[in-house]
C-alpha cells in the first residue's frame, strides 16, 4: 500500500476533478466535475446510497449544479468566507476542493477522499478550555486551526472542533463513558449581539420541555454557543443526515421557501411506519420556533437522521433555535408559510396545524403547555445566571415571546 504524501494545497488547488464518496458501509461511488457533475456507483448494496433522493443504480446521476447532497456538505456562509480569505492569493476554490478540504468533517456520514491525499488532522483541544479561556482570542485560533478542515454552514461564525479524548470527561461523566469526537462552535458577532446566549437560552427552553436536543453548553464569559454533534452514535460512527432542503429538491439559496406543511409531507414520506412519531416531533419544534419567535427556523434547519439510507428514518434532535425577534434590523416574520402565511400563529393556528399533522387538540394543547412552563422556569433561572445580567437580552426575549403579528419594519434575515 502506498503512504499517503505530505498534503499540498498548492499542488490540489482547482485540479481536483474527481473524489470517492465514502460511507461507514464502504466507498459508494465516485464524484466526477468536468463539464458537469456526475455521480457513478460502485456495486453496492442499498446500504451504501448516498442519499435518500439517491438511490442504488447503474445509471449516472448527472447535474449542472453539485447534487443536493454534497452541496449539503460544501462549506458555506461564514466558513466558505474564512476558507476563501485564507485561499484568495490562488484564486476561487472549486466545490470538489471544498469538499475534499472537509473530507469527513461535516455533519452526515460522508467522507470526501483522494488516494494517497489526506488533509492533516489535529489533536484536539479540551472542552473545558472551550468553555473558560477569554473567547474572542479562543475563537481566533479555532477557526485558525480549523477552518479548512469543517463542512458546515450558516453565517453565524462557526467551527467544527475536535475534543481531545479527556476533553470532556468531567462535563459527560453524568450522562455517557464515552468522550465527545467533536463539537460545534459557535461565536457571536457584531451583527447580533448575545446570539450565543440567544441560542442557549432558546436551546434550553427545548430541554427543559423534554425535546430532543444534543447536548450544549455556553462559555464561562457567554460569547461561545458549544454543541454536541447530533449525528454521531455513541462509539462515533457516523449517522446520515439531510435536510429538508435536501429532502424536497431545493438549494441552499432556497432554504426560505415552502412551508411547514410542506417539511410534515417530507417526514411523513422518510419516516415511513414511524411517521406519527416524528410528526409529532416535528410539531414540537415548530411550535417552539413559534412560541421563541424565532424567524430563522428555514429548510435546512430540519433534516432526517439514519443508521444507513435502508435503515429506520427518524427527524433529527432540535438545533439552531434563536429569538429573531430581538434583533429590530429583522422583519418578525417567519423563516417559511404555516398555513399559507409567513405571520406567526395564535393558538387556533398551532392547532390547526397539529391537526393536519395527526394531532389532536388535548395533544397540542400538551405541549404548548409544556412550552410556556419550560421558558418561565429558563427564565427564572437565567434571571440568576450573571452572563444575563450585563444587558437588556433577557427582558428583550421576554417581550419578544409576548408579541404577536409582524413588525411593521421590513428588514434583511439571518442567513
């Protein structure tokens, strides 16, 4: 077997024209860029698809744009930004370069690879050093030592970290033996003052109403949000996400359009036998974007999570919640239509809405509840928490929650 060369961006840079796509069950496929992509697998079984809206074939999947999928995978927003900074003396990276950079650094269960080719890996850091060193400095280096190497988008600064296998040991020991792999950073920036305490707070409120949600935490000083990966199992292997970006034929740019009937229509389709649970599932994340008046709750912000394409699909845990609301640039509408409208709902609404979705008016009627008692209890608590006590973010959210309708002032969204 020949060794791996040292790695060479020059050498790579806009000459990748073609990548194997691995997954845990084995290297689906190959991902070919000339005059278009194509997309060419391998023989085999149904388990190594690399996506839903992929299956196992013998004819090409051919594109002018990169396949939703791997799109998924190509660094975007505020990365694709960093990377192109760090990039710009060679010109405009490709998205094969982008996505052989990320290689297995992304969220889903693909890896992006060239023989002999290997993008140099870090030892790690700690997390308890994530969480108490100064952030703004901290920050700096992430993104420094890590920005090449994470496929993740948004434009909220944002990094893929790896945690050094005793990193997390004194955080994880009442819940799992088994270390974090990697965690999600996030940094607040000047555009949205108190976004990583906006999320943590917002995130909160979903764990204390008893929905899924990964594990996350907020920086000693509360300008970093840390989250858990939600698409690794417990000993690390890899879980296939998509989004619903993904999962209804859109792109990226389009992640603000359709509905969340549209999204119950998606989960109704992958969940399959288990549909009625997720359904519901996926009615308690809206309701809670509702109820936080967060406005950025867009396609890509729901997705499917599964062992392997043949496997049980299930809707991923909540993530990426925030009050848009308190931010006055924004237009407080909604990210996507419930009911034909981008309005917020008042409860006969959510109701109307739970009912199309299989639930009944007790159930809806649950969980709101659990909703409002979840935020006053958050509240109550961060009310002592002294990362809330510097500012108006606190009683900014709390007003935020009471206000119904739109704004009347139209503004740009977070993307």
């Amino acid at each position: 077997m020949n060794s791996p060369q040292p790695f060479d961006i020059e050498k790579l840079f806009n000459k990748i024209h073609q990548l194997e796509i691995h997954t845990p069950q084995g290297v689906s496929g190959l991902l070919t860029k000339k005059s278009r992509y194509v997309f060419n697998y391998n023989p085999v079984k149904d388990e190594a698809a690399v996506s839903l809206v992929m299956p196992v074939r013998e004819e090409s999947y051919a594109s002018g744009d990169l396949m939703g999928i791997f799109a998924m995978n190509r660094p975007e927003g505020y990365l694709r930004y960093i990377i192109e900074e760090r990039l710009k003396r060679l010109g405009a990276p490709s998205d094969m370069l982008l996505l052989f950079l990320a290689g297995g650094n992304q969220i889903g269960r693909l890896t992006y690879a060239m023989p002999n080719e290997n993008f140099p890996q870090s030892a790690g850091e700690r997390l308890d050093d994530l969480l108490s060193s100064p952030s703004r400095t901290l920050f700096a280096r992430l993104v420094d030592l890590y920005a090449l190497g994470s496929g993740i988008s948004g434009v909220q600064p944002k990094a893929l970290v790896p945690i050094a296998a005793d990193g997390a040991a004194d955080y994880l020991a009442e819940h799992t033996a088994v270390p974090l792999k990697t965690v999600i950073v996030k940094a607040e920036g000047s555009d949205y003052p108190g976004l990583a305490r906006n999320e943590f707070f917002c995130m909160s409120v979903a764990r204390e109403a008893g929905f899924d949600v990964p594990q996350f935490w907020l920086s000693d000083d509360g300008l970093l949000f840390i989250m858990s990966r939600f698409d690794r199992m417990p000993d690390g292997t890899p879980l296939g996400f998509e989004d619903m970006a993904v999962l209804t034929g859109r792109s990226a740019e389009r992640k603000y359009e359709g509905s969340y009937e549209m999204i119950a229509q998606a989960v109704e389709k992958y969940a399959g036998e288990d549909s009625v649970a997720q359904l519901r599932k996926l009615f308690e994340r809206v309701v809670l974007s509702c109820w936080l008046r967060d406005g950025d709750a867009h396609l890509k912000n729901f997705g499917m999570l599964y062992e392997h394409p043949a496997a049980s699909r299930r809707l991923a845990p909540v993530y990426d919640v925030v009050c848009t609301d308190v931010y006055p640039e924004l237009d407080g509408s909604m990210a996507l239509k419930i009911n034909k409208s981008k309005t917020f709902p008042n409860d006969e609404d959510l109701i109307g809405y739970g009912n199309r979705l299989g639930l009944n008016n007790r159930d809806v009627a649950e969980i709101l509840a659990r909703i409002e008692n979840a935020y006053q209890i958050v509240v109550s608590r961060c009310v002592q928490d002294i990362r809330y006590q510097a500012d108006n973010l606190l009683a900014d959210i709390q007003q935020a929650v009471k206000r119904t309708g739109l704004r009347d002032k139209p503004a740009r969204e977070i993307r």
